[in-house]
C-alpha cells in the first residue's frame, strides 16, 4: 500500500497507553486556528486594528520573501 504524502506523520504523542499520529495536515489546522482566535481575542480588545496586522503582515512578507532576482 502506498502511503498518502497528505497523512504523513508529522509527530506521535503518548498519554499513557495510548498512543495518537499527528499528520502535518492536522498540525497546519491547529496551528491556523490557534493564530486565527488569537488575532480575533487581540482585535476585540483593541491591542491592535486589522488594518495594523496586514501592514506588518505585508512588511514581513517582503522582508523574508525576496524576489531571487533582487538579491
């Protein structure tokens, strides 16, 4: 049987006896949605605006991720 690359195991976690396979899929959406309750939790407090999020947002993805052509 080949294995499915999209349920690759990421990480094995045991309590116990038991024994869970964490696939990195699984891991992508836990992480997703613990950044995303985060943004809404600071937003409502008014630690920050959206608008000031997607700016850093934006200067960060431009700080790391240059163009190849432009180094």
């Amino acid at each position: 049987m080949t294995e499915n690359p999209a349920k690759k195991v990421a990480l094995k976690i045991q309590i116990g006896n038991q024994v869970r396979e964490v696939t990195f899929d699984e891991l992508t959406l836990s992480n997703n949605l613990g950044l995303e309750a985060l943004v809404k939790v600071l937003v409502d407090k008014v630690v920050f605006k959206p608008e000031e999020l997607q700016s850093e947002m934006d200067r960060i993805r431009k700080e790391r991720y240059r163009d190849p052509q432009n180094l």
